[in-house]
C-alpha cells in the first residue's frame, strides 16, 4: 500500500493567486511576461516532482519483486470520470510508462493483465463477490471466507492472472519492443569495421529472471 501524494494540491494554492493576479495585468506588458514565467516555472515544478517520485517508486518496486503486473487500464477514461482531477495529478497513466521502462532496464518481468472484475473476484478461490461501492474497503469472501483490504485482493487476482499468463511475452520484454530508447540499434561489429563493411541491425536482448 502506498499512500499518494498529492503534487498539484501542494501547490494548488499558490498557482491559483498567481493566475488571479495574471488577469489583472495589461496585455502586452513586461510584468504579465514576468509573472506567466512565475506560473510556466511553478508548473514545471509540479511536473518534475511527479516524475521524480514515479521514478523513484518503479526503482523501489524493482528491488522488492521479480516481476510487475499492473491492470491494462486506458486512464483516460479514467480522466473524465468524478476523480479526474485526482486522476490527472496522481499521474498513473505516466507512471505505468516509466515502470515499463525501469522493469527493462533492471532486467524485472513486466506484463499488463485484464482489468475486469479484478476488484469482484476472491484471489483464495475464484469466486465473484459482487460488485462494490467505493466506500467498501473490506473484500470478505461469502464462499472460502477469507477477508482483507479490497485493494489488497484486487492486487492479488492481479498477480494470479499475471502468473497464469506467464511466458507469453518473455521475447517482447527481452527485447524491449514499444519502450523509448530501447529499440533494435545498429551495431558495427570490429571485423565489419576492419572490411570497410556496412552496419548490420542486431538486436541486444536482456536477460530474464
């Protein structure tokens, strides 16, 4: 469980009186230049310490697993529900990206597995719960009994759908297929170089644990 910070509520504060006093100010003018600079760099800040944190925590995550499951969510529907703003500050669409990315470099499995029901679902024995409110926070189990946080069942039918589905993807992973910077290079080996000879296309794979 990790709690959330809150990037844009810090600060939500401060942007706010400064894009107050932006109104006021004359088109045109050296102080409305200054004070969008003011609002362009606390934006900045925001953003930066959102990335910092997602990064750090994909790390943190990488050192306590072998392998990742998230839930193949498009976030952006996510994003015009009731929680958009919440949704949109927490960042959770650019943190599974930059988890991706980490899980590559750091040699960790990474797969996405089915969203559906994942929070309806008894992790012991499989069995449908029935759907829940948002303020139920307890998963209790009619069928086998077992009972804990609802987050904490969902983050298990999660992994046993990772599991099952194990090995399907191990290539593309390995090879970091649709990651920034990790595509196939081309690689100039010492005996083409000393024949005066062309670059050939190699794939560099990554093990896999």
């Amino acid at each position: 469980m990790v709690e959330r910070p809150r990037f844009l509520q810090v600060l939500h504060r401060k942007l706010k009186l400064l894009q107050r006093r932006l109104k006021n100010k004359q088109k045109g003018s050296n102080n409305r230049w200054k004070l969008n600079r003011k609002i362009a760099r606390l934006h900045q800040r925001i953003t930066d310490t959102r990335k910092d944190w997602h990064f750090k925590l994909a790390h943190k995550l990488c050192d306590n697993a072998g392998m990742v499951f998230v839930e193949d969510i498009d976030f952006r529907v996510w994003a015009k529900g009731i929680f958009g703003k919440h949704t949109l500050d927490a960042g959770f669409g650019q943190f599974v990206s930059i988890l991706k990315w980490v899980c590559w470099k750091r040699a960790v499995y990474f797969e996405k597995v089915d969203k559906d029901y994942t929070s309806q679902v008894c992790p012991q024995c499989d069995a449908h719960t029935g759907k829940k409110e948002l303020n139920d926070r307890l998963h209790v189990c009619h069928e086998c009994g077992y009972t804990t946080h609802r987050d904490v069942a969902a983050a298990q039918v999660i992994r046993n759908r990772g599991i099952s589905a194990l090995g399907r993807s191990v290539e593309q992973n390995a090879c970091g297929d649709g990651l920034a910077g990790t595509g196939n290079r081309l690689v100039k080996s010492q005996r083409s170089r000393n024949k005066g000879g062309e670059a050939r296309q190699q794939v560099l794979p990554r093990n896999i644990f």
